[in-house]
C-alpha cells in the first residue's frame, strides 16, 4: 500500500464528514486539519485528522464513497451507536481479520441495517478491533451460528500500521 496523493480537504467536505460520523455513529469529530491520503491498491482512502489516521472513505456496494472511522479513529473517538459488541473468545479472530460469526456477539446495536459499515468492539474494556459491513439487521445478529459481520480494516493490519 503506498500513497498515491495527499492533500488537504475543503471545508465541504470536512463538514460531509463530521455530519456523517455524528449522524451514524454519534461522533463529534474535532481537528483543525483533514487529509485526504489517496492509497494504491487498496479499496478506500485515508483522511488524516490533525495528522492521525482517523477516517477512511470506504467503497460502497453502488460505487460510491463513504466516510467510516478507522480502528484508531474509533478508538480515539469511541461511536455510540453502529457497534457490535464481541465476547474474548472472539477477539483473536477479529484481531486477525476474521469475518464475525454470530456466536462471537454478545451485543449489537439494534439501529445497524443490513449494509452498514460497523464498529466492532470487545466487550471487557470496549476497544475497537475492527471495522466491518454488517450482513444482517443489528436485531438478528445475536445467535448460535452464521456469518454477521464481513471484515474491512482491523488491528494489526497494513491500514493500522500506516504512517505517513
């Protein structure tokens, strides 16, 4: 994964953000300044808020781009809504990368639709693990078995290890 462009964001779009992770996931994102980072290779962009790497612009299923908080960006700037929460048993699999399973869940917020990008979180201290795109409703997520939560971006991987 290497940078393709960088540069910095118009206010349009740096409210486009903030509305968009306050409306899904009750954040109020601060900064002073956000950097779009254009990756090789890879199926979303980096916006850099007062350098961290805190969103990402992800593919969706039409074409289109929408803005989602990163590992780190979750963990600095923890969502209210749009979680899945997952027992420790779980946690070594999210960790590295694995889809989530619904015997994993413990938790998932009732509001998520199927689609929608998601936080998912371990349910001892709350840290974000991962990002993924929830295949079910939040309300059918809980269960003995099946895939629930197909993984994007977690812990440990190229994305979070990304320094500019």
């Amino acid at each position: 994964m290497q940078v393709k462009s960088r540069h910095h964001l118009r206010s349009d779009a740096v409210s486009e953000i903030r509305e968009a992770l306050a409306d899904r996931l009750g954040v109020d994102l601060a900064g002073d300044s956000f950097e779009l980072v254009e990756l090789t290779d890879t199926p979303f962009d980096l916006v850099l808020v007062d350098g961290d790497p805190d969103v990402l612009y992800y593919e969706g299923d039409d074409g289109g781009r929408e803005p989602f908080v990163t590992v780190s960006g979750a963990n600095a700037h923890p969502p209210e809504r749009g979680v899945v929460t997952v027992d420790a048993g779980a946690v070594s699999f999210v960790s590295d990368g694995a889809d989530v399973m619904r015997p994993g869940i413990v938790e998932a917020d009732d509001g998520i639709r199927e689609g929608d990008l998601v936080a998912i979180a371990e349910e001892t201290h709350g840290k974000v693990l991962g990002v993924g795109r929830a295949l079910v409703d939040g309300d059918e997520m809980v269960g003995d078995a099946g895939k629930v939560v197909k993984s994007l971006h977690h812990v440990g991987d190229d994305l979070f290890e990304f320094a500019v």
